[in-house]
C-alpha cells in the first residue's frame, strides 16, 4: 500500500488524476470502476481538463460504477447515473454504451445483483477501482456489518450515510433508503484501487481502515489485505497519522 499526502482537496484531485490518467494511456480499453460523491469530483473535473488538451483519449475506455440508489430512475438529478453523465462522461469522447452502472430502477434486488455481477465478470474485471470512503468506513455503499459481502447486493442504508448524503436531497426524509452496490469481494478483485480521501471528518475512518483490524465493522479495512492499493489523501483526512 502506497499514501500519498496532498496539502488539501485540489492537490489530492490532481495526483488521483494522475494515476488514472496513467491507466488509461497504458492500457487505451482498460476497465475503470468508478466512484460518485463529493470525493472524486475533483479528479474527474482534473481528467475532463486533460481531455480537452488532447492529452486523453477515452473512446476505448470501459467503466462500471460501484454504486446507484434503489428506485432512482437515470434522467433523476440525484441518480448516480446522471451524477457521471454530469461530472465526466458527456465532457469526454467515451462511449456511453461502454457505461456500466446498476439500474436503480430494478425492483428485483436477486436479479439486479447476478446481472450485474454478469456485467463486471463479462467485462474481465475492474483495472482500476476508483473508491471514496464514508465517515463510517464504507466503501461503495457497503455499509458496516457482521460479514464482508461478496457480490453485488441491495443494502440497506445506514442513518450515519442518509445523513451524510442528505445535503443533496430537499430534505433527509427524500433519501433513497437502499442501494444496489458492488460487493466487498467484487472492489477486491480489482487489480489495482485508488483511494481518495478529504478533510477531517474522514480522519477517523481512515485511520481505522488503514491501521486498524480487518474488521466487516470497518469495510474499507478489507483494503489492507490487496496487493495494489495507492491511497491519496490530504492533510486533514490523514491527520490521525503520526508515521507520515
């Protein structure tokens, strides 16, 4: 495992750029997974900028996201779906049908879970996975738990993430109260993860996802036990670290 520390959210989304900038000019149809929220907007933001200079070219990348809530149809402005149109797939030459992202408007949690379990697995794997972390350690909308899931799967949300998440919704009460997310053995199985990570409140779950037990309590603890993990973090988010 590799950290890197940048001085605040701006340096962070640069260097994060960087090493999916790399990805993509080594490996021209690599798969990226992708992540959505607050965290990444910066790196994509960063990407699309590179584009636009001619430094990218993203026609032959593949993409499957980790996340979408239940019962959000794609055209609704707090969709997952449209939050990567927005932020980074209608700014780039990629090919929207080369988009994955769990169709929140499944009803059937079982079927959505194999089909796109089907879809990652169809794809050969995940090059890059892209994961944010929540404050109380999630990663994907992998909430804490007794066990590690394996596969995609319907998760209830915790109160802790519908606060969270809530800035973005009129009101708590207006949070979708499920998602349909990759599984802790599906982000695992990618060859490489890119963790980002910023300001205080995440402080915290850092810490105890880098340098605590391997805990299902803690999803992002799973991370300790991958090969390739590069995490970029600024500051405030790796300050409970006194070795760095």
């Amino acid at each position: 495992m590799r950290i890197y520390k940048a001085k605040d959210y701006n340096e962070m989304s640069r260097k994060a750029a960087n090493v999916i900038s790399a990805q993509v000019i080594i490996k021209p149809d690599c798969v990226l997974g992708l992540a959505t929220g607050s965290s990444p907007i910066g790196t994509y933001q960063q990407l699309v900028e590179w584009y636009k200079k001619g430094d990218l070219d993203f026609s032959q990348v593949r993409t499957a996201n980790l996340d979408e809530y239940k019962g959000l149809t794609r055209d609704n402005d707090q969709s997952y779906y449209y939050f990567m149109y927005e932020n980074l797939f209608k700014h780039v030459n990629i090919d929207m049908a080369n988009t994955n992202i769990p169709d929140g408007t499944n009803p059937d949690s079982a079927a959505e879970s194999a089909r796109y379990d089907k879809v990652v697995a169809d794809l050969g794997g995940v090059d890059l996975q892209l994961l944010g972390i929540g404050r109380n350690g999630h990663i994907g909308f992998n909430e804490p738990d007794d066990a590690f899931a394996k596969g995609t799967h319907c998760v209830d949300l915790q109160p802790s993430t519908i606060e969270a998440n809530k800035r973005f919704f009129a009101s708590a009460d207006d949070v979708p109260k499920q998602a349909y997310t990759m599984g802790i053995g599906t982000i695992m199985s990618a060859k490489k993860i890119l963790l980002v990570v910023s300001g205080a409140d995440k402080a915290q779950a850092l810490y105890d996802s880098l340098r605590g037990p391997i805990t299902p309590h803690v999803p992002g603890s799973i991370l300790q036990l991958h090969k390739d993990v590069v995490v970029v973090a600024d500051e405030a988010a790796l300050s409970l670290f006194t070795d760095l």
